[in-house]
C-alpha cells in the first residue's frame, strides 16, 4: 500500500504510539481536514496488516 496520509497516521499513532482509531480520525480532521470514518480506518487497518503478514 502506498504511503499516503492516512497510512502514516494508522502507522505512526495507532500502531506505534497504541492511540485509538478515534485519536487517528481526530488528528486526521484536525492537521488535515480529512473527516475519516472509523469504518474507513479499521479496514485500511485490516488491509495493512495482511499485507504486513504476506509480507513477513
């Protein structure tokens, strides 16, 4: 998956940092204005880790 916005917010907040996927959306909305759905979050989630599990 690329690195787009979203992708570095999911890696560097939630996965590194353990925030919630609300605290995601939150900085998302609030540095860039993007108003991502919490749905939207856990399936690109999802998507990341099974690329990072075919990948390992």
């Amino acid at each position: 998956m690329a690195k787009d916005l979203i992708t570095e917010a999911l890696q560097t907040i939630h996965l590194q940092h353990g925030k919630d996927l609300k605290e995601v959306g939150q900085y998302l909305n609030m540095k860039y204005r993007i108003d991502a759905e919490p749905m939207v979050l856990q399936k690109r989630l999802q998507k990341m880790l099974q690329e990072g599990k075919a990948v390992a």
